[in-house]
C-alpha cells in the first residue's frame, strides 16, 4: 500500500486556496498524523484523498491508482471516519454495522465475528448499542463511526479527528488498537490536535501551516533538537505571534 501525492491543490472559488502545491508520500506500514491549526487544511487533504471532494489541481494515486481510472477498487481497500457524521441515526449498533458490512460484501460469518469483536472492543454496555444510534452521546457515535471504518480491514485507514469526544480511556484504547493494525503495507492517515494521543501511535508526521506542508518526515526527526514535548516541536513550525499577557490581565 502507498500514497502518493503531487503538486495537489484545492480552491473553492478559483481564488482563494485551502491547500496549495502540496507533494508528500506515504510508505506502508505508516501512521501518518496530519498536525496544523485550525483552517490549516488537515481535513480538506484527507477528503482528498478519499475522494469526498476532488482536488482542483494536481494528482493523487494509491497503490499506483487513480480515482479516474480504478474508484471501486481503491476505495474497498479504504476505510474513513471523516469530520461528517456517518452514523445513521435510526439504527443501532449492530444493524448500522451489518448495512456498512453489506456494502463492502463481506462474507456474513466474518461479518458477525467482526462486528462482535469490534463492539466488545470498543464499548462497554452492549444493552445501550441496542438503542437508536441518534440517542447515542458524541462519544459513542465517534466510536461506532470507528468501527464501521475498519470493519472489512482495509489496507489504508483515514481518521479524521478520531481521539475527539472520547473519554481518556477510550483513546488509550484506540491508541492500543492503532498500533496493533498497523501491520505491513497497512497505512493509517490521522489528522488530530491531540498531540499526547499523536505522541502514542505517530510514526510520521505532517504538518500543514498556511496551506502548504512544512513538516514532513518521521516521528522521531519531528522532536529533533527540540526541547521539551511534541508541542514545543509543533509551534517551531506554525511560529504563532508573541503572547500578550497584557490582555489576560486585561480580561481576568
């Protein structure tokens, strides 16, 4: 599995650009964590890549694919969990996953294990999966939303903001799972503000500032000379203004 993208940009009115000129790969085998601030672009590039939207320049392949020629077969090798809400409302958990199962034509014995198995992972209380999903809090459908995206297995995962609305135990344990689907040619792209979670499970980080990709190696070089955590590493890169503690005082 890889990703490959090149000179890709994205602008709604022909003027104003989301993403600009962006050029990166992606190896097997890789957590990728997009990082940048808020309208820096992370969930325009993933819904590129997940052909939620189409770029307005450039070219984009996966697995020496384009969407132009081979959509179906990229995307049964993909899963997403986008910014949208995928859950659908009138359904409860198990239902909502046989459909996504269905989808996919997957097999129905190894349907029921992995949803059973899915659900046992990620939550606690089976009787309350029995409910409609729209009564479900922020954090259960964020779940659910997870599980439908790696139901059939897929070669390249896409998350977007998934450690958001869940409690510290459920994002240790997507943590725990992350790291154990990343297996060989297996590629997970994540785009997170979360950077104690991003800390856990990166193995290479991007980062987009201005609408063009500043940062792009592996984990371990991203904290190099650098003092202090992850997000001292991270504001060496978006470079903010200076604090001005005046207005605090100000305020407070």
């Amino acid at each position: 599995m890889s990703v490959q993208l090149e000179s890709i940009s994205k602008s709604y009115d022909g003027k104003l650009f989301a993403v600009e000129n962006i050029t990166f790969s992606i190896p097997g085998d890789a957590v990728y964590c997009l990082l940048g601030s808020n309208g820096s672009g992370k969930s325009t590039l993933l819904n590129i890549i997940a052909n939620i939207i189409e770029p307005t320049t450039g070219q984009l392949t996966i697995n020496d694919h384009s969407y132009a020629t081979a959509p179906l077969l990229i995307k049964q090798k993909m899963g997403v969990q986008s910014q949208f809400n995928q859950v659908i409302g009138e359904l409860n958990a198990f239902d909502f996953l046989s459909w996504i199962g269905l989808l996919y034509n997957m097999p129905q014995p190894e349907l029921l294990t992995q949803r059973r198995n899915l659900l046992a992972y990620f939550f606690e209380e089976e009787e309350d999966l029995r409910k409609p999903a729209k009564t479900y809090s922020s954090g259960m459908q964020k779940k659910l939303a997870i599980c439908a995206a790696v139901l059939h297995k897929p070669d390249l995962l896409i998350l977007d903001e998934p450690f958001a609305n869940l409690d510290p135990v459920a994002c240790h344990k997507l943590c725990d799972f992350i790291s154990a689907y990343r297996a060989s040619q297996r590629i997970i792209l994540i785009s997170s503000h979360d950077l104690l979670y991003v800390s856990k499970v990166a193995t290479h980080i991007g980062i987009l500032h201005k609408k063009a990709l500043v940062f792009n190696d592996t984990a371990s070089h991203f904290t190099d000379n650098v003092e202090g955590s992850i997000d001292a590493a991270l504001l060496k890169y978006l470079n903010p203004p200076s604090r001005d503690l005046s207005l605090i005082e100000s305020i407070v």
